[in-house]
C-alpha cells in the first residue's frame, strides 16, 4: 500500500499593479505556509509567467515557484526548455514547470495561433514534453516526431535540480490526463474546459463522481509509477464561512452544480477551518489528492487550514 503523501498548497496568480505589490505577494504567500506560488498563462491583464516567476522567486527564500500552466502552443519546446532551466537556475532549484495542451480558442485566435482538434493537441504536447525533458535532461538532445525536430540542440544553461524540475500536466479529459500519467511528476486534475464543452457540461467534471473516474484513467494509464505520482487539484472557489450550504447555493449559477454536489467536489472547498480540514483529509483518502492549488482572491482566508495540514 502507498504511503500517504504529506499535504502541499499552493497559490495560483495572475499578477499585481507594480513590482513592489508582487513581491509582497510572493513573501505573504511564503510565510503563510503555502509551498508554492503558479502563475496562469493568458493574454489579459496579467503578469507575463516566467518574469513574474523570477521575480517571486527573487523575493522569497524557500516558496517554489511555477506555471499553472504553461499552453503549449504559445511556445516552442526546445526555447520552453532553456526558459525552464533559467529559472530553475536562477531560482536556486525551486521551479515547477507546469505544462498543458491549451484551451483557450479565443486567445489563440486572437495572435493567429492555431489551436488544434484536442486529438492533435495532445499528441503535440506528447511531443513538447519529449523535447523538453530531453532538454532538461541531457547537454544535448535530438529529436524527430510529427510535429517537432530538433538536431542536436544543446540542453543549456543545466537546470540545479536533478535530473530535471519536476513536471506538473494537468486537464480534466482522458487523453490528457493518461499522457500526465506516463510522463508527469504532478498530474493536476482539472475541470474539462474543452471549447466545445457547454458550461454545465465543463461544470460535471467538476463533481466527486468525475473526480474518481479522472483518478481510475491515472492509476490505469501510470501503470507501476502511479504510486510515485503526486495528484494535485485546481480549487475554482474557497469560501471559508460557517455556511457551507449557503455558500454553496450562491455559487450555483457559476458553477451549475447542486448543493449536495458542490460540497462534494474537491474543485469548490466551502466551509469553517474545521469542515475544510476534514474535507481535504477525505479527499486525499478518497482520491489520493494531497496538493491543492489556491486562487489568489482566497489564499489569505484559507490560511488557518493550511497551518493545520501544510
């Protein structure tokens, strides 16, 4: 039987108005007990990933710092690579690269860059994953699938950790999830934002049930390293009130799931420090899920319950 994994948070960000206010932010995040800070990748007002990265990085002296995530069609691996191992570099060893497929139709579109059918998707970042653990990995890699050919790129600046930063995937479908399975170190759950998914349809892969058919596609495409896996989640909304029930009605028209249902799903965390603490301890019994990622508009709220299991 595996060992229980030990608890980790995180925070995911966006950004701030000015240098000073992410720092802050950085350094807040870091005494609170959080272990890491995630920058998203969009085109809106927001921080650029991996300068913002550096810079929480800079300020700080143990929070890991890291994307949540990185799409990959806005980059092309082997530059993603020497990016990666910058930071990780410059960071002293406390990055975590988070990749994933690209969602997003609108923002591709809106720089011309194509987002393919998710089939295509997934077999592209099947690739890129390829070319940037080789790159993380090796002083040189070549490489020559469908969609990518490298020829002899050298695999420099050499990233501090060994052999490489840890790789975090992360999605909310099957082909997705099984390729994280085969080849992350930190698979992340997700919702399923598919383009073409309706918001009620994105919002029932949120739900205990999808939960634990997300975890059973894991544990069957990993195979024997599913044990080494460590299963992370996207938290969507935390609310830490005495009201749980209440929270969860007034977020029914956001999330279009029921009460009963929305305080079942690992991806909705709502309640007193109390019903939060047994909530995560059931899910990582459950699920296995012992990494929960915080928005930034919660992370101060929800420190009480990071004190009692981080």
């Amino acid at each position: 039987m595996a060992e229980i994994r030990p608890f980790r948070f995180g925070v995911e960000a966006a950004g701030a108005s000015n240098a000073g206010r992410w720092r802050d932010t950085a350094r807040a995040v870091e005494d609170l007990g959080y272990r890491t800070l995630l920058v998203i990748d969009h085109l809106g007002d927001q921080l650029a990933p991996v300068p913002a990265m550096l810079a929480a990085a800079d300020a700080t002296t143990t929070l890991r710092v890291g994307s949540h995530m990185l799409a990959n069609e806005f980059r092309h691996p082997a530059l993603l690579a020497k990016e990666a191992a910058t930071v990780d570099l410059l960071s002293e060893g406390r990055l975590e690269l988070g990749l994933g497929a690209g969602w997003n139709r609108a923002e591709h579109d809106r720089i011309g860059v194509g987002l393919p059918a998710p089939p295509t998707r997934v077999d592209r970042l099947a690739e890129a994953i390829a070319v940037v653990k080789g790159l993380l990995e090796h002083e040189s890699f070549s490489f020559s699938g469908r969609h990518y050919i490298l020829d002899e790129v050298a695999g420099l600046p050499r990233p501090v950790q060994r052999p490489r930063p840890p790789l975090m995937v992360g999605g909310g479908g099957r082909a997705i999830l099984s390729l994280a399975a085969r080849e992350a170190d930190i698979v992340g759950l997700n919702a399923n934002l598919a383009s073409s998914r309706s918001d009620a349809s994105s919002a029932a892969t949120m739900t205990g049930a999808a939960t634990a058919a997300k975890v059973e596609w894991i544990r069957a495409a990993a195979g024997s390293r599913f044990d080494a896996l460590e299963l992370s989640v996207r938290v969507y909304y935390t609310a830490v009130t005495s009201d749980a029930e209440a929270a969860a009605a007034e977020l029914g028209p956001l999330t279009g799931l029921p009460v009963a249902e929305a305080l079942r799903s690992p991806h909705l965390l709502l309640g007193d420090t109390e019903r939060l603490v047994d909530s995560l301890q059931e899910y990582r019994e459950m699920y296995g899920i012992s990494y929960f990622v915080i928005t930034a508009d919660a992370y101060e709220a929800f420190a009480g319950v990071v004190s009692r299991l981080g």
